[in-house]
C-alpha cells in the first residue's frame, strides 16, 4: 500500500487520489521465489507530479526523472477555441 510521495524528500501522505499521479511498474522481488516480478504502486503528490514523473530503468527499479520543461506556453482557453461566427 502506498501512504506517502515517492519523492524521498517530500513527506507528503496520500489521502486523495486526486491529488498527484499514482504509477504501476512491474517490479522484481527480492525473495528468490519463482514468481520473483511483482506488480507496485507509487504515487508522486500533485506539488511533485507538476516537476517529476516515474519511470522504471534498465534493473526494474523506479527512479524519478524531471519532466521536460515546455518550450512555448500551452495557449489560453480563447486561444485554444476561439468563437467563431455561426452561418446563416
């Protein structure tokens, strides 16, 4: 069960889903039974999730990555559908 960031420097406990981005990576167990994948959760709270995001490396094992930063701002909403006059 996840209770808190993966971000381990951010303390932050889950109580919303809503709040952040939960991840499922497939990863290896450290017993040495048969079955040694195992599916886990992680969750990066919203303040983290705006700047980092969880991928898995060449081990299985999570690491946190920056996101790339945007070269152009995304357009405001007028921008992105504008009102366009209606024909007759």
């Amino acid at each position: 069960m996840v209770n808190t960031c993966a971000n381990p420097t951010c303390c932050k406990a889950l109580r919303y889903l809503r709040d952040g981005v939960v991840y499922l990576f497939a990863t290896r167990s450290h017993s040495n039974s048969a079955d040694a994948n195992h599916k886990e959760h992680f969750w990066l709270c919203g303040d983290c999730a705006e700047h980092w995001t969880l991928r898995p490396d060449a081990s299985n094992h999570v690491q946190m990555v920056p996101k790339p930063r945007r070269k152009t701002p995304l357009p405001s909403t007028t921008e992105a559908h504008p009102t366009l006059p209606l024909a007759m």
